[in-house]
C-alpha cells in the first residue's frame, strides 16, 4: 500500500494478522479503524 506522499505500508500476507500489527499499519498509513471497517 502507498500513501499519497509515497511513503510505502507494508500488511503482511497471513491468514490472520496480529491486531496490534494491523493497528500500526494503519497508523502508519493515517487510516482510521472505523473508515477501514466500513471498506472491509
């Protein structure tokens, strides 16, 4: 995943990501829990 500045998030590709990882990644990617839920 890439941000509009460039920056590049990387997700890991497991069946199950650990919940603080997903966390940090959308942190990093200035993503909110809830605006990533409702795109799920």
């Amino acid at each position: 995943m890439q941000r509009f500045d460039g920056m590049v998030i990387v997700f890991p590709d497991h069946k199950e990501i650990d919940r603080w990882t997903l966390k940090d990644a959308l942190k990093d990617a200035e993503i909110d829990e809830a605006e990533f839920l409702k795109n799920i």
